[in-house]
C-alpha cells in the first residue's frame, strides 16, 4: 500500500526538466545586435501564405494535421495544440530550422510542458536560460514562459549556434545543451526529432 501511494504521487508530481543549460559566452556587439533584432521583430499570430502559395499551403496543413495527431496525448486541448504548432511552425522556419527539429528538441528539453524549469534554471518549451532575456531581450526572464517567446528564443539561440559551428548540427545542439562535443544531447535530439517527420521525409 505505501509503496502504491509513492508511486502515485511520484507520477503525481512535476518533473523537472531533464536537459542541460546553454552556456553564457561573450557575444560581439554586431551578433548581440543581430539576435536583439530577430527577438524583437513581431511575428503573426499564425502562417500566412499568399493566394498563389496554394501547395506552400496544402503541405502546412497536411503537417499541421498530422502533427496534431500526434501531439493529442500531451496537449489534449485543440486550441491550445494548434497554436502551439502554428508558433513552432512559424519560428522554426524563420530561423531557418525544419519544424520537426524544433519539435525533437523541445521533446527532450521539456516534455513539452511550458512552465519547465531545469535544476540550472532553464525556463520553457525550449529550457532557455534567463541570462538571454538580458543580453538580447528585455531583461525580463518571465517572458520566457509565454509560448511564442520562448520559441523564438530558442530557435534564434539555436540558429545562432549552428551559425557559429558553420552548420555542424551535432555541435550546434550540444552546445545549445551546454554539452558541446558529447553524443547523448544531440543523440537523442535526433531520434525525438524522427518521431516528428512526415512519412517519406529523412
């Protein structure tokens, strides 16, 4: 009985998020000017596709359909998982980040819980470490708990860093990790990142 009643609220109770942390390394002016302006810029509640973008559209829809099936079971309220996609959609391709990456990592980061926070204090879907909100936000660390926010932190963060590791995928995550150089982080990145793919996509 007692060990029933452990178990019950162990599962009962929050996880901490499992991930590591970025690291704070000195920034130039021109690149902390550059991800200022990327955090700053306002972004549309939702894609947007000209009247002429009509397969540009279909295929976003497949995916968001199909990505939403998938998701049900960790976000069950529709509204709320559709937005959350449409956001995850909308900053991974303006970062330049295919959508089923930022899902993967976001998978490992947090469980897709909003309110995760790491033993080191990364906050968010995407576990972005507060000393961001000062170097290219606002200052205001509780900003990255609000969804769009948090996704756009953390696709400009890793876009930063695949930029810097001149487009080495593996460094880029361990660095987004804290873990630079070591398998696990990206590793399993990776192989969250393939439950997130539409059938034919490698």
């Amino acid at each position: 009985m007692k060990r029933r009643l452990l178990l019950s609220s162990l599962l009962a109770a929050p996880l901490a998020a499992q991930a590591g942390a970025q690291v704070e390394e000195p920034l130039a002016d021109s690149m902390r000017s550059a991800l200022t302006a990327s955090i700053a810029q306002a972004a549309p509640p939702r894609p947007k596709f000209e009247a002429s973008q009509v397969d540009e559209r279909m295929a976003y829809l497949r995916w968001l359909g199909a990505m939403s099936e998938r998701l049900k079971k960790r976000k069950t309220e529709t509204q709320i998982r559709i937005e959350f996609l449409e956001t995850v959609w909308y900053e991974a391709k303006r970062a330049g980040l295919e959508p089923s990456l930022v899902l993967g990592l976001v998978q490992v980061e947090s469980g897709f819980r909003k309110y995760a926070i790491s033993i080191a204090g990364a906050r968010g879907y995407m576990q972005v470490m507060p000393f961001w909100a000062k170097l290219i936000g606002d200052g205001d660390a509780a900003r990255l708990f609000h969804m769009q926010s948090n996704l756009r932190f953390g696709c400009v963060i890793l876009r930063h860093y695949l930029d810097l590791e001149k487009g080495d995928l593996f460094l880029a995550l361990g660095r987004y990790n804290g873990s630079r150089g070591r398998p696990e982080y990206p590793n399993a990145v990776f192989a969250a990142r393939r439950q997130w793919l539409l059938p034919g996509e490698k």
